[in-house]
C-alpha cells in the first residue's frame, strides 16, 4: 500500500519507559538513517529492552549506525532532544487518547494493537 501510493505510514515516538526514550533520541541523532535505526530497535528490542545493561547493549546497536562512544553519551545527555520525544508521547496521550502501542489512525479511525497483514488489508481495502 505504501509502494503504491495508496497509503503512507507516519511513525509517532512513543515511549513508555526511559529504555525507550533513549532508543527512539538514538534514532533521531542518526540522522537521515533514522527508520533504519528504529527498525533495528525493534528487531532487536529483546536484547536491549529487557536486559540488566541496556546502555551498553544500546551502544553497540548504536555504533552499527556510525556512532562512537562520544556521539552516544551527547545523544543520551541532550536534554532538549528528550524533552522532544516526550512531548510527541505527550501529544499522542492529550491530543489522540493513545495508551498502547501499536496504535493504528486509518482515516481517523483508532485501532489498537497488532494487527496482520489480513486485517490490516481489510481496513484498508474498503476504504479504497
């Protein structure tokens, strides 16, 4: 759908934790690499997001997108950069009543949770 044009996709940052806060500030001070980056965070959340030593293994996530140890802790430290990404959580909970992740708008439509590839065709296939 996306390919096509018949759809696009917005990713809205939204955090739950600070493990999450940090991976999504990483994301963004990847720069043009930034949904590559967020893509390998989800792919790989369970060594990151659940383990005793999340920075060290977010940091060598990290250093496969260019970053040294310098860049990393200036990215972690940025506290205008977390105050960005807590404000689109907070604007996603105020604004749009999102309490769990994933949460799909299709043509102003809500819909919680994970969705397949069929159900998600067949909302959007009727709106077509």
């Amino acid at each position: 759908y996306i390919d096509t044009g018949k759809a696009r996709l917005i990713l809205r940052e939204f955090p739950f934790d600070p493990r999450a806060e940090a991976g999504f500030m990483l994301a963004r001070c990847s720069g043009d690499k930034y949904y590559a980056m967020v893509d390998v965070l989800f792919k790989q959340q369970q060594n990151w997001a659940s383990v005793q030593n999340a920075k060290d293994a977010l940091l060598q996530i990290s250093k496969l997108a260019g970053f040294s140890q310098e860049s990393f802790e200036a990215c972690l430290t940025d506290q205008k950069l977390l105050d960005d990404v807590r404000a689109v959580q907070k604007r996603g909970a105020d604004e749009f009543k999102v309490d769990s992740t994933p949460t799909f708008f299709i043509n102003g439509n809500t819909y919680k949770g994970a969705l397949t590839i069929e159900e998600m065709s067949a909302i959007i296939d009727g709106m077509l």
